[in-house]
C-alpha cells in the first residue's frame, strides 16, 4: 500500500534511523523475531494478514510469512479461540487477535473455561502455550461497546496470565516473554497508548528506545515509572501515563508522588505493591476498567491483608464508575481515571480528606 | 402492500435522504481529523461506519414494513434507521453527542435506539438477532401484532448467534426475518475467504426457515422479497433469511481507503441510487423536475438536522452516571 | 412423576403442614406467584417444562402454566438470552435458567454487553427487566467445568444486579423483588445451599419459616446472621453457612465472631460492611469464588477507602486460591472456604497473627 | 482398512469392555447414594454419564482411525475413551479421584485426558470441537499426519460452536470428522423439540462439508460410514458430519430415572451388544465359547482396574495448588 494511501491503523514510523518506536511498532518486532526463529508460532484473527490487525502488529507479517502462518478468520470468535487452544496443546505457539478486548463475551468460555483450564485439568498432561493480543480502553468516543478495559474479567480466571505494557520497550520485551510462556498469556494494550494510527497524538510516555534483537521482560514485576516520597499511585495501562501527568502536576504543589505500573496483574507483584506503599504510606489506585470487583479492590486489599498500619489515609480509587462507557465527549471524560481526578484524589489523600473525590 | 408507485418514490426518497445525512456525517467527521487521523478528534468522534451503497436494502426492507414491526441491527445502522423513519434530528444529535440525541448522547452512532419506531442497533456482531427474535415472541405472548426483523452483514453470519437464534426461530416458529446484507466484505475480508458456502439463503433450509436470495442491489427486488418474508411471518408461516446483495462503497469505516477492494471486485461496488433514479425517471415514476425538487426537500431536512445537532448542548457529565439502572 | 421415580433434582418436601422450606421451594412459590398474577412473566431454559431446572425452581410450572410459559429451549445460552432480553425490551418479564453459572462464558455478550446495557445506551428508552437464575458452586466433585461462583465476573460489570440469597426467607422475598425489577438480575444459588434434591442432606441455617403470600427482600442490605464483637466474617452464598459453622466453633475457644451475609453484590451495602468492621475492629471475607480480582478484594478495600484505622488487624480472605476447582475430594475441600479454613482464619487475624493462614 | 472379521471382534470387544466398565462404575456410584441421593456422597461422587448403549458409535469410529489422529469429547467420554485405548487402570483411577488417576484426580469423569493415545474430554457443551479442528491445523502446519474427530451429542449441534468451527474446517479444507451422537435426548429434551432439521447431517453443505447419516446404531455401518470420512480427511477432500443414530439407555446422567422416554420412544432404546453378538456368532466370527471367554477376560480386566483404582491412594491437597500453570 502507497503512503498515500495509508489505512489509519498503520503506525505512524518514527524518525527513520530511530530505535525509539511506538508500542505497537516494538510489540511486531517481537512477533516477527519469534516467528522467524519459531516456525510453531502463528497468528490468527481478523483481518490480519493484509492489514496486520487492528494494532499494526500484524503489519506485512501477512506479507513475509504468507497466509498458512498469518491466518484470517471469520467472525467466529469461539470457534477460532478454540482452534488456537487446541493448535497450542498440539504444541503450536499461536498468537491470536481480539482486537477489542469488549469482544470477549462471545468467546470467553473457550478461554476461561478450555485454555485456561486445560493444564490443570489434564494433571499437567497438555500445556496451551497461546498469545491473545488485545484492545482495551476509551477515550475517543467508541462507546459502551468498544471501550472497555475488562481487565479483572481476564484477571479474576485462574489458569490465565494477564499483562499490560504501558511502554515500547516493556511491549517488546513482554511479547517475547507472553510467546515463550507455556500458558495463555493475555497481552492487554491499551488502544490510546499503543501508538496505532487511527489514535491520533502518541503518548510520549509510551514511547521508549528499544533493543533491536529479542530480549525479554520477565511478567509479575512492577515497575516504578517514577519514585516518590508522599502517596503510591498505583495503576494499570494507559491510567499509568495519566498517572505521570498527575505527578507532574502534584509536583507543583509539592506532592511527591511514586507512579507504579502494575504490568502484570496475573501474576502480581503484590511485594512490590506492598514496597511503595510502604514507603510512602498513601495510596491511590488508578485503573481505566470498571470500580467494584476489580483491580482496585485488589491492590488495596493486597495492603491490607500484609499490614493496614502502613497506611497513613484511606486508599482511594480512581475508576469507571460501574457505569457503561458514554459515547458523547464530556460524559466519557467524565468518568476516565484522568489525570486532573487522579491528582485530586493524591491531593485527597494527602490532606486525608475522607470525604471528596470518591466515586 | 404492492410496489405501487408511492412506495417506489418513497423509497428512492428514504435512499436519498440517507445518502445525504452520510455525505454530511462524512464532511463533519472529517474535521479536525486531517492533517492527523485519530478516531477522537473533531465534532464527530468515533468509528464512523456509513450506508454508501447500502441504501436500497433500508429502503427496501422498511417500505415493507408496518409501525409495530421491531428493527435491530448492528455497527451500520444508518440507512436502516432513516428508512425507519427515526427521527433526523434526534438522530444526528446522538451521532453528536448532544443531550437532545436519541439517548442524550450516552450511546452514539453504534447504538441507536428509537423505541418509538421500534428500532434499535448495537454494536456486537450479530447481537441483534436474538434480541429480535425474543421482541417477536414477546408480542406474540402478548397477543399483539409485530414482527421481529434483524438485520445483519454476511460477515456475521459466522457468529455462533446466527446460528442459534435461526435455529430457535424455527423450532418456535416465530415471525421473523433476518436480513443479511451481503456487502462481500467484512472489514477487509472478502466473503469467499470466511464463508464456506457461497449463499447463506440456503442455510434456511436447516433451520425450517424460508430461504430468499436478491441480486443486484435493487429496491424493487428487495422490497417484493421482503413483503413475501412479512407476509409468511404475519400468517404463520414461519421465519425468513433474506440475503441482499449489496455494496459498500466506502471502505469499512471512515478513514479506511478500502485499497484492498482491486481488480474485478471494483466492478461490483456501483452506486445504486442514480441507476434507480433513472429506472424511476424513465418509467416516468418521477421527473427530472420532481427528483430534483425531491433531492432538494430531503437535503434541506438533513441540513437542519445536521443544523440541529451542532447547535444542540452537550449533555451534563452527570449523565453518565444515570441510566445504568432503571428504577 | 410418581414419588418412587422423583428424579433427583426435585427438592424433598418437608414436613407436610409446615412452612420451613427449603430455598428452592421458596424461591419456586415466588415465581409462582408472579407467574400467576403477572401474565407478562415467563420461563425460559433447558430442561425446565417438564422437570423445573436443575433446581426444581420451575417444578410442576410446566404442568400449571403450559409449554408457552415455561418454555424449554435447545442447548443456545446466546440465542435464549438475546431472545429473552427482547422480550424484556417489549415488556415482557423473562426468567431464565442457566443451570450452571459455569455456562456463562458461552453467552456473556448477550448479558453483559446487551441485557446489561441496553438501558443505558439507550439513554432509558428500554428496560431490560429479566432475571437470571443460576447455580453457583463446589464441593460435590463436580470438577473444573461445574463447580464456579463466579461472583465476581458477574457483579463487575455495569448494569447487572447480582444477589445470592442464603436462606429460604430471602430466597422467596428476593425472588419477587428479582421479578418486580426493572433490570437484569441474576439471581445466583449455590446449590450446596439450594436445597435441591441431588445435593443431599439439607443445609440446616439456609432453612427458613416462609410466609404464605408474596413478600419482598430488598437488595442492598447486609444480613447480619449472628452478632459479635470480636471479628467480623463477611460472606457469600454457600460461605455464610460455613462461616456460621466457624462462628460456633470460636466461640468455643472465646472468640465473639458477627457472621455478616452480604446478601446482594451489586448494590453493595458498603456501610452495613463497614458497620460491622467498625464495631469489630477485625475482618475475614469468605467467599468461594476466585481469591484475586473478587469479593474479597473489593470488601476490604471498602472498608480501607473509608477509614483504614478500623481494622486492629490485616484482613484475612478465604476464597478459592486461584486454581480451578479440582475433581477429588481432598483436593476439592483444600480449597474451598469451609468452615475449618474460615475459623483458622479468624484466629489468625486475632492473634495478629500476620503470617499464617493466607491462601 | 476394511471391515475384516478382526476389526469386528475387536469392536465386540471394546463395547464388552466399555459396558463393563460403565456397569462396574455404576455399582460404585450407588454405594452410600441411598437412600437419599447426594451427588457428592460415596467412593464415587459427581455427575455420571455413562454411555450405555453408545457403544457402537466409539467402537466403530475408533476402529477406523490411526494413533496420530486426535479426539475430543464432552460430558459423556467413557465409550470413546475405553475405543481409543485410554489406560484402562488410570481412567478408572481418574473417575476414583485417586493420584494415580490420568490427571492425578484433578480432573474427573467429565476432563478426561490421555496424551499417549491423543484424547481429550471436557464438560462444555461442544467446547470441544475448536480443539480438535486445532489439532488438525496443528498437524497440518507441522507436517505430520493425523485427523481431528471431535464427537458431540444431537443437542450440543444447537450451540454456536458447532456452526463456527464447522465453517472454519469448511473455509480451511481441515481434516476433521465432527461425529454427533444422535441419541434423541438432550437431558430431557427430545430432538424434535430443540432442532429445526432432522439431521444434522445434511447441514454439511452449508458448510463446504460432506454429510453422512447412519441409521440403527450399528457398528459395522459406523465403522463403514467413519473410514469413507477418515480416508476422505486424510486425502485433503475436506470435512465430515457425520450423524450416528444411537441410543441412550439410561438416564441423562446416573440418579435421573428416564421417566420422561416413554411410548413408541422406548422401541428406540434397544441395547445393541447383544444384537451384535448374535450377529457375530450368526456369521460364524465368534462362537458362543469365544464370545464368553472374551467377555470374561474382558471383565476381568475391568475388575482388576476397578481394583487398582479403590486401592490407588488419593492425591495430597497440596496437588489442588500445582497445574495451573506450566513452568
Ligand atoms: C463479536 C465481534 N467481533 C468482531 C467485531 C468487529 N467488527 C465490527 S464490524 C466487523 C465486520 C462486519 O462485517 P459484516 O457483518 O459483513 O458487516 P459490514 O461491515 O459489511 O456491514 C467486525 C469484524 C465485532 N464488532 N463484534
Ligand atoms: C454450554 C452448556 N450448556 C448446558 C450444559 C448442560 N448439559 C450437559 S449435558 C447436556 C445435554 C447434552 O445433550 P447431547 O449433546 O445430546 O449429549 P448427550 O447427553 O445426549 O450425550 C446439557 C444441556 C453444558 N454442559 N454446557
Ligand atoms: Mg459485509
Ligand atoms: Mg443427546
């Protein structure tokens, strides 16, 4: 396809000579090594082969590695998540697309309930080595139905792996981990961080030098983007870059905040979680998926069941408030864990405020 | 209902008008969204899937259709929704995101719901059917009139839901068409490449369904076809799969140059609506004067609609935070 | 069906004049009632006309109300549930049975992107008024596929009104309230609890005195089942019933533990949580469902978002240890919340004993 | 292969030793389960689906295949498992929950695994054929020979799955065989009342598939039916649906009385071993000696698995905490 006639949804290329590269752009390489040094690796899903998937990380893999290895599939969900399972207990290595992570209503018993299942199931004897690469998040008027995070759905299933990169270099180095692993690896990215086109400004944050060979990042480490003294902001996706806004924000008032990207919610570095708010002992949970029953919960619990002292105010959440995401503009930024909420929330906390900013 | 004359104007007129409101979502959706594409910039954010081409089969299948009669349809709704008759303005003003939109701006183009023309789409491929099937049970238990109607892409009829929903309505009976829209593409995926079968009328046969099939993207044909699928579901005769060939004119949705549609396929994506204005000029159904005053009328009505919605307030944050329950 | 060929999923019947029932017959005289008075309610499910569901919810209906009424359906969860959210979009109030929660990941779009949204993205046009009944839970070795809660799978995501009564009292009174709603209710029943027949002797404290006529359990409130002072065990569906088990046996050894039945999910009566945590100081949450991303979690950040400083102790969860739910009876009752793990837990958390007893 | 009097033997045999085990498994599941019946209670708790009067249907079609191709079934795996060479004593172990057990007991009667002989099970309805269309893409990108048979029942054709992976062996040309087990009931739901066509099996054209329909649960027609689909599946012509008519003798699952199959339905429970050893013994491939000292050998060695299984310790708790993920 000419420039000219570029589709949206291919990554915008960096400066030419540049390592710095877009998640999206960095997640491919990974792919493209992988497939090039392991001829069980494949993909599959929509609209993949010539176009390379909504995300780009497909792009030209359709190309070079012809469609027998780049496999386009009907809008059957459960039956192409169930033919990946059972490719992977064959001992294939498949990459699947779900290009929007809302999709997974109409296939999440293939996943939660076979793949995830299987090892245990068979006493050890099939592993279901399998990539679901995935869309998540909103913030550009996609509506209730194209918009979600659904990070605890996935979470919450034993038997799957669930990762989130926030940044190029965390993107390729996972991908490598998330083909590798033995398991199936839910590889969550969100939408407006992962520097596809069709998402306009890059989020520099997101941006990162990356290696040119493979290179892995191991799962269930956080990663502290940013080090602080005052209050722990601990987030999910593209809530972490929000969360460095908020910090540079807070560091005008003379807050200092500490922005931990969780990475990997299974598994979860709950040690780490426990470091930082230890040090800091305040805690704010930023995450772009839905309040109650989530992630959220889950890392203020994770405090708590080890030392509820630590705490010096009460941990505050900033979330989707259990409401379906609106498509008008001022309704959804209303209810984004953006940096202006999250910082009033660090601000809440700091001055334990216990009755504002909660949702 | 026959093809009278009155319904052929008015069903070049409902193609036409939803012709309009895409041309003009088109031109609003492109602001602020070049030199830089993103989904989110401008006055008209989000995937944007218009009608082009498609016209024939809204106007066609809703000509043949009365008011009690339940729509449901998916991430195209556009010239389903005209056809209906939903109304412009609140229409527009929900593709808007205006508190004067269909659902004051909480649902947006993929979720167009008007309950008083019993019309209704969402964005979940096939997701539709049930619900349609289950509104034609539900008037059926409560012995009122009204038929179910869903309408669908040829791509989605590889969604298990297809399956299970044609598969009900045959065990049941119920009064019910699916009409599956055979633009050849789902995204960039040519039918022949996800679909084992070359017709997915045939497959009413294992459904105990009636199966239609109607080339040539004409309103005429759609429109007969139709009627004899309302006409078996009014009297008992059971459910229909109606597949319309069409065309999609545009790529998927706004901002896909659809470059993968090459070589013979181009052949196929022919703009319905001056082919029927001819056929309706030259059976003397229309002029050339009356068309043209017609296409004029209709314009005016989708500008101010168009007028309507960008005037129209944004909706309170607050709103989002209400309509998940109903108390 | 003659007494001697009662298929085993019929609920025994209780002394003959009596009105302790069981939840599943109380539960059945609510829809019942409903059915009778209320021409727009109807059932629908597999296996249901003829022999009531799996629970015997819908026993003898079939018979009463006619094959239009309690209509069985082929093994299509997609198909039933778009159909029956329809019919709830046209004013109808559909019942429908999934006999086993486990079934959700084949037909979770049409619940939790559908039924559970179209109010809102509709902007209030259509109501959804529709309840879901379905059975929830383990230990009768039936294995990975058989034996989930999955609570909190459904309790996250927007739209959806989740409650799981424990007692036949609650069960008939929440029932009507489930039929009266204008929403998607699901309505979750660990069949441990239920009473239905296959699952052997009768769960004693999930007995109750059922009044005759029609009667409604408001969701959204806590049930505090015993009182105490020392430690607060909060808990769902079968969990309650151990935790009860748990209560008698610390109070053995002097331990005062308030058993508190959350009851209803969404709406979560978070004050009456952290009422009783607040009198207590202590808190233990029981629930058998999944550990990480659930109940547990999103009940103890409750009580931390709102004041940290209650708790004279870490918070202790017993759950199910993110592992899928295995075949074999030893295996099986390691894992889940019985009353042993409940009580060990308790007298961790008051012995400030923070290294022992988590899962 | 052809149908010589070895591979028919051989199929007496394996429904002998399939109906054994299912009568053994029986006995131990009523122990402590009266008089009042709680799936959870005895040496033997859960659900059971035994497979009598299946027989046929997993002898013939396992007759047919070769060690490389690859099964998976649902809730109702024993025949299939007992045709394909699952390890009698570990199966027998599994169902016991006992460490020795296929799985180490974490799995049960319904998630029955055996790698060495390419089986699988598990509990979702029609969950199963994605996998086995899976494996069949497997072997093809690795070059290595072997099918994929999934087996479903009648009902289970009316999940979404069966329609998408259909379509998709269709579309990709896999070599797959989805055998459905038409016993007429799902739990109580007799077929007429939950499926729009008669058979399933003239649903393959819809999906660029050929159909077969064996009538009278006759092994010998099973059998004949199954190697037309593997040598067809095996020389690139594509998939099979092939339907099997057989007979579910019991209950749904153990504890469901049946009460529900009556009248002209009852003819069409008739139990198929005893006919098939009258056949055999009538075309002189066994006599009433050897037909008894095989059935007697057979039992025997049931006997002895049900033995090793009671005796077989159970697994330590710690075991629920390992396998759910690989390392
Ligand atoms: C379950 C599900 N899978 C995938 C998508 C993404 N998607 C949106 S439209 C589309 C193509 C639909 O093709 P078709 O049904 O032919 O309709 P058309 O776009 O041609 O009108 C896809 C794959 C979705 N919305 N839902
Ligand atoms: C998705 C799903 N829905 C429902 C069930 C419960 N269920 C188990 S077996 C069965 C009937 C299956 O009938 P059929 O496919 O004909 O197999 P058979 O039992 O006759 O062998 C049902 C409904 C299930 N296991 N999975
Ligand atoms: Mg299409
Ligand atoms: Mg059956």
């Amino acid at each position: 396809m000419s420039t000219k006639e570029a589709a949206p949804w291919e990554s915008p290329t960096l400066a030419n000579a540049s390592r710095t590269l877009t998640m999206c752009r960095a997640q491919r390489e990974a792919v493209e090594w992988e497939m090039t040094n392991d001829p069980n690796v494949f993909m599959v899903g929509e609209d993949i082969s010539g176009f390379g998937g909504v995300f780009g990380t497909a792009d030209g893999l359709g190309a070079k590695f012809g469609l027998d290895r780049v496999i386009d599939m009907p809008i059957s969900e459960t039956g192409f998540m169930g033919l990946a399972a059972g490719a992977a207990m064959e001992g294939m290595r498949p990459i699947v697309e779900l290009a929007y992570v809302d999709f997974i209503g109409v296939c999440f018993n293939a996943l939660a309930n076979f793949a995830a299942k299987t090892h245990f199931m068979s006493g050890g004897q099939f592993k279901v080595p399998m990539v679901l690469l995935t869309g998540t998040g909103a913030g550009y008027s996609n509506a209730a139905q194209h918009s979600q995070c659904m990070h605890a759905t996935l979470a919450h299933m034993p038997g799957i792996k669930v990762v989130s990169p926030t940044n190029a270099y965390d993107a390729k180095g996972m991908m490598h981990t998330a083909i590798r692993d033995d398991n199936l690896v839910v590889f969550m990215v969100h939408k407006g961080a992962s520097g596809v086109g069709f998402m306009g400004p890059l989020v520099k944050t997101s941006l990162a030098d990356v290696p040119q060979g493979d290179y892995t990042v191991p799962f269930g480490k956080v990663k502290v983007y940013r080090e602080g003294t005052d209050v722990s902001i601990v987030a999910v996706g593209l809530a972490v870059h929000h969360a460095l806004q908020a910090a540079e924000e807070l560091a005008k008032d003379g807050i200092s905040a500490e922005v931990v990207d969780l990475r990997s919610l299974v598994p979860l570095d709950r040690d780490g979680i426990m470091e930082s708010v230890a040090k800091t002992g305040r805690l704010v949970v930023a995450d772009e998926d839905y309040l109650s029953y989530g992630v959220s919960g889950e890392v203020i619990a994770t405090v708590v069941e080890r030392d509820p002292t630590v705490l010096k105010a009460p941990a505050r959440r900033v979330c989707v408030p259990d409401v379906s995401i609106p498509f008008s503009r001022p309704l959804e930024y209303s209810i984004l864990p953006v940096a202006s909420r999250i910082a009033d929330a660090a601000r809440a906390v700091m001055s334990n405020d216990r009755g504002k900013g909660r949702v | 209902m026959s093809l009278t004359s009155d319904v052929r104007r008015k069903m070049y007129e409902v193609m036409v008008r939803s012709r309009a409101f895409d041309d003009r979502l088109t031109e609003q959706y492109w602001i602020d969204k070049k030199p830089i594409f993103a989904f989110g910039a401008g006055p008209l954010p989000g995937e944007l899937h218009t009608s082009h081409g498609q016209e024939p089969v809204g106007a066609g299948v809703c000509a043949a259709l009365l008011a009690d009669d339940m729509i449901t349809t998916g991430h195209r709704p556009h010239h389903i929704a005209v056809a209906r008759g939903v109304d412009l303005k609140s229409l527009t003003a929900e593709i808007f995101g205006r508190k004067t939109g269909l659902s004051g701006g909480r649902g947006g183009h993929m979720h167009i719901y008007d309950k008083r023309v019993n019309f209704s789409s969402s964005g979940i491929i096939a997701e539709g059917l049930g619900p349609a099937a289950g509104m034609a049970l539900a008037r059926k238990m409560q012995g009122k009139p009204g038929i179910g109607i869903s309408f669908i892409g040829e791509g989605a009829v590889n969604q298990g839901a297809f399956h299970e929903v044609m598969n009900i309505v045959g065990v049941f009976k119920l009064p019910f068409i699916c009409v599956i829209e055979d633009n050849k593409y789902a995204v960039t995926t040519h039918k022949s490449a996800s679909t084992a079968t070359e017709r997915n009328s045939d497959r009413a046969t294992c459904y105990g369904m009636t199966g239609e099939f109607v080339s040539g993207n004409d309103p005429d044909l759609i429109y007969a076809a139709a009627e004899r699928a309302v006409t078996r579901a009014r009297t008992g005769g059971g459910g229909t799969i109606l597949e319309v060939e069409t065309a999609r004119l545009l790529g998927h949705f706004m901002g896909d140059p659809g470059g993968y549609i090459t070589g013979e396929r181009k052949l196929y994506q022919v703009d319905p609506i001056p082919i029927y204005r001819r056929r309706l000029i030259d059976e003397n159904i229309l002029t050339e004067a009356t068309a043209s005053a017609l296409e004029l009328a209709v314009n005016t009505e989708v500008n101010e609609a168009m007028r309507f919605a960008a005037e129209s307030p944004f909706p309170d944050p607050i709103d989002a935070l209400n309509c998940t329950f109903a108390d």
